[in-house]
C-alpha cells in the first residue's frame, strides 16, 4: 500500500516536472519569438490569439496591389502571394504557401532575387528577371522592402509586368536598325504599303525625285519608263507582282523625272513582318546613268576606233602607192616608206596616250624631230604658245612635220652643220584657222623640189580635209618656209 | 506516401492559420521528414484558428507547436522548426 501510494506520488511529480518543463519552453519561446500565436482560455471557452500585427491588414493591402507581390521571411519563404503573383505562375494559394521562392522561380531569377532579401537592412536597387508565364517570356523588375510581418521581419516583394515596355523598347529598336539599314545603303531603297503609298525611303532614293518621297504615292513620286520588252507599263506592276509573291529582281528602267533623267535598274521583294500576307514591298533602285554613259561612250570609241583603223589602213595603202610611184629604187622606197609609217605611228603613240582626245602640238613637233635633231639644242627653236589638235589635225601635221624634217635633213637646214629651224605657233583668233610657221635658216642655198614627189603631196593636201586648212611652201633663199593653216574647228 | 508501422513518427503540427511562423513550421516539418525520414512519417496539421478546442488533447498553449505522438513517450517541440538539428533529435533520427 505504502509502495503503491510512493508509485503514485512518484508518477505526479514526475508529470509536474514534465509540465514545468513544457511551461518553461513555452515562455522561452514566446519570449524569444519562436511562436505567434497563444491559446488562451476563459470560461471553458479556447481561443487563438496572434501575437504581433494581424497578418489580414497586410494581405489585403498586397491583394490591391497591381504588381505581382507577395510576402516572405527571412528564408524566402512564401508568407502570402497576391492574385497577380498567383496569376503568372498559375499556382492557387494552397499549392505556393510556405514553399521557398528558390522552389517557385527558375534559376537565374531566383539567385537574383535571393540578393534582394539577403540583407535585410539595406535597401537593394531592383533588378529585372525574366522568365516564361505560359510559355511566353515575360520581364519583371522584381524589388524587394524589408517589412514586419507579426513577429518576424520578412520582406514584401513586388514584381512589376514590364513585358510590353521591353517589347516596346525592342521594337523600336528594331525600326531604328531596319531604319539605319535603310538610310545607310548606298542604292536607293524605297518602301510602300498596299496601296502605294511610301513609307520609307533613304538619301539617295530621295535624289531620286523633285518631291518629298514619304507619304506620296510610288508612282507619282517617280514615275518609271520601262523598255517594251520587259511587258511591264508602270511601277505599280513590279508591286503588285511582287505582293503576289513574286519578286522582281534587276529590270531596266528610265526614271525621266528624276533630276538629270536617270537610267535605273529595279528590284522589287514583298515586305513580310508577319505569316500573313505581305505589308508592302521593299524597291531598290541601282542607279545606271553612269553605268550607261560609259557603255555609250566605249560603244562611240569601238566605232571610232573602226573608223580610225580603216582611215589608216587607207592612208598606209595610199603612202605605200604614192611613195613607190615617186621612188626610183626598192631602197629609196623602203627609206621613205618605212619613215613616213614611222612618223604615223608616232602620232598615233602620242594620240593612244592621251586617249584618243587631243595633243600638243610641241609634243607632234617633238616626236617627228627629234629623230633627226636635238630639239633641245641651238639648231631648234620653238615660240609662241603651245596648241592642243584635235586626232585629225595631229595626225594630219605629224605627217607635215615628218615630210618637213625629212627634207631638211636631206637638202635642208639640218643638212649641214650650221642651219637651224624655227617653229612659230600664233595665238589663235577669230580667224578660222590658226598659222604654224616653219622656217629654215642657215642651210645650203634653196632650190625648189626637183620634183614634186609624194612627200610634197604630203605637205600641201594633208590639212586640205577642210577649207579651213591647207599650206603653202616657199623656197627662199635663206630656206624652205612652210605656212601651216590648222582648221580652228580641230584646235581645243 | 508514407504508411503506418512500428517505425513510423506520428506527428502532430498545430498551427494558427496562416500566421508566418504557421507556414514556416509546416514547410520546415515537410523538408525535415522529407530528405530524413522518407517513408517513415506522418503528418497531421491542426489549425487551431478553425478549432481551438482540439488544443486540449495535447495541452498546446503556444502555437506552432509540434507533437511527436509516437513512438512513446510524447515529445513537443516548440516554435516554427527552424532548428533542424533540434528537430531531429527529438524526433531521435540522430
């Protein structure tokens, strides 16, 4: 019985012990913050009181809120998440309680934002996250305040949508590159709606036409000439061909509105922004006049230059006739020959290297003496100004000169050792010719031609191709002097 | 899903709503027994906001308190569960 009353006892104290224990665990947790809430009991009646702010102010108060924004501890762990932060993750409530942001959020957003609330006494700068909400990415500036929630300090996170700003930002842009792309190319570009109508267009399309392009019709704003055998009447085809998918690429056209009237080479391509049909279309325009004038210009040489060849053909043919007719022996011939078609070619180096344009008449004089006098020396003597000949004329004279030259090396001023030559260019005037005087000085005593061979012919016919042109040889007794009348009309 | 044996822990949470250290004490409950003690638990959640009246059976006065029904003895452990190596001892899985 004793035993039985000391068991007893024993077994209260022992449940007294437990139950100041739990007592004194109870009071330390409250008072270390470890519990939020306490029952209470009045009258047989239990109650729950929370201990610190109703966490129901805070919950309404997140739940107006427009961003997405929900409540954390320390941890990150989810205290409350408002509608729109329930809405982008397509989560109720029940499934996000308690769970860590880290558990919630993908990756990189998460490491981001865990910055955010790592230190609770200083204010971090926001940052921007991204990541998919129905499989479309969206961007949020995610910021983060330190706030108490009941006992604890947490933090309230919000997540502001900025998805459209940065679309917006995107896309324009986007429009500033396609717009740079655009002003930056070196060819016209051009860009129409469906109706015609420009959208854009860059400098050198803008030199293009007298009118502002933007906001004019394509077709009015620089109306286009095709050749017939494209089949194509207007501008407006090439757009609607290529609105029907089918782009045109590189097709001549003249632009005969266009200052200086332009020949151009078009391109038309469908502007597609979207799957659906085309928004307009994207012309390029590669200027060709230049391209054009040079094709005119080497088709005008090729014809010169046959029409040089056969005058040439038929100068070499007559000088070979005309010098055999007035040469007694293979060798007098072979000589006479061989020098006048020298004196030809050296036009003709001298006309090559000046494109076929015009010459000095120095240079002609130079050329055809020089073999038989230094031109720089005493014995050669140059005044007035220098003329530039036309092709006909310079050859025509270089003739002249090589007969001259020839003669007084033969019989002539440069015979002997003391003679000299003087070549006077006159100032050109009104008159319809301009005088070289060739005058010979100082040589053996003159007689006239014995006869008159082909090198005389030469002289006096070479410039007769105009009325203009011609000369006259006097024998004077000091020596030859040789008038040579230029046709102004070959006299640059 | 863990299922009832000898070695099962049978565990009673009780909270207080959804007050901050409510949801921490059953999101830390469900991580602990989750990475230690796979398979071999049992977790009721009591909200006493809803009935207070069931804080009796285990004399709770202080909310979130945990309640370690088996095995026996009754273990309580105080607060929202932060401690993970108080947990586990007490729940004697070290």
């Amino acid at each position: 019985m004793r035993s039985s009353q000391e068991q007893a006892l024993k077994s209260l104290i022992d449940d007294l012990r437990q139950r100041v224990t739990e007592a004194e665990e109870t009071l330390a947790a409250i008072r270390e913050g470890s519990v939020d809430a306490v029952v209470v009991g009045a009258e047989g009646q239990d109650e729950v009181l929370v201990i610190g702010d109703d966490v129901l102010a805070f919950r309404n108060f997140m739940e107006a809120m427009e961003p997405g924004a929900v409540a954390v501890d320390a941890d990150g762990r989810l205290l409350y998440a408002n509608a729109r932060f329930r809405q982008i993750f397509a989560e109720d409530w029940d499934r996000l309680k308690g769970k860590l942001l880290s558990e919630i959020l993908p990756g990189p957003a998460a490491q981001l934002i865990s910055k955010l609330i790592s230190h609770d006494d200083h204010e971090t700068a926001p940052v921007s996250v991204s990541f998919l909400e129905r499989g479309v990415e969206r961007n949020y500036l995610v910021s983060a305040r330190p706030v108490h929630l009941g006992t604890i300090r947490g933090f309230a996170v919000t997540f502001s949508d900025l998805t459209e700003r940065v679309r917006a930002e995107a896309a324009e842009r986007a429009q500033r590159i396609a717009s740079a792309i655009i002003a930056s190319a070196n060819e016209a570009v051009i860009v129409c709606d469906r109706t015609l109508t420009i959208t854009h267009a860059n400098f050198a399309a803008e030199a293009l036409s007298t009118e502002k392009l933007v906001g004019n019709r394509l077709d009015a704003a620089i109306p286009l000439k095709f050749p017939d055998a494209t089949g194509i009447l207007e501008i407006g085809e090439l757009v609607e061909s290529s609105l029907r998918g089918t782009p045109l690429r590189s097709i001549e056209a003249f632009a005969p509105m266009s200052p200086g009237a332009r020949d151009v080479l078009v391109s038309a391509a469908p502007l597609n922004i979207s799957d659906d049909e085309p928004e307009g279309c994207v012309l390029t325009l590669v200027d060709l006049t230049q391209r054009k004038k040079d094709e005119r210009q080497m088709h005008l040489l090729m014809r010169e230059l046959d029409h040089r060849v056969k005058n040439t053909l038929a100068l070499v043919l007559s000088i070979s006739k005309r010098t055999a007719a007035s040469e007694e022996t293979l060798e007098g011939f072979q000589g006479s020959f061989s020098g006048r078609i020298e004196a030809l070619a050296a036009t003709h180096n001298l006309l090559a290297g000046a494109s076929w344009e015009s010459l000095s008449l120095r240079q002609i004089f130079g050329a055809e003496v020089s073999p038989y006098a230094e031109t720089s020396g005493d014995r050669i003597n140059i005044t007035g100004p220098d003329l530039s000949l036309y092709p006909r004329a310079a050859i025509a004279v270089g003739l002249i000169f090589h007969e001259l030259a020839t003669n007084a090396t033969k019989y002539g001023a440069l015979s002997g050792e003391a003679g000299s030559i003087n070549l006077e260019i006159h100032p050109k005037t009104d008159a319809p010719s301009v005088e070289v005087t060739w005058t010979e000085r100082d040589g053996p005593p003159v007689k006239s031609f014995s006869r008159k061979g082909f090198g005389h012919t030469v002289i006096s016919r070479s410039l007769s191709y105009s009325p203009h042109g011609g000369t006259t040889l006097e024998f004077e007794p000091t020596g030859v002097v040789c008038r040579i009348q230029i046709p102004i009309s070959d006299v640059a | 899903m863990p299922t009832e044996n000898a070695n099962t822990r049978k565990l009673t949470l009780y909270v207080a709503g959804e007050t901050p250290k409510s949801l921490a004490a059953i999101s830390n409950l469900e991580r602990i027994c989750r990475e230690h003690l796979p398979g071999k638990y049992q977790i009721e959640v009591i909200d006493l906001k809803k009935n207070p009246q069931l804080a009796r059976e285990h004399k709770i006065v202080a909310i979130p308190t945990l309640v370690r029904e088996l095995p026996i003895p009754i273990r309580k452990i105080i607060g929202d569960l932060s401690d993970e190596q108080k947990v586990l001892i007490n729940l004697k899985v070290e």
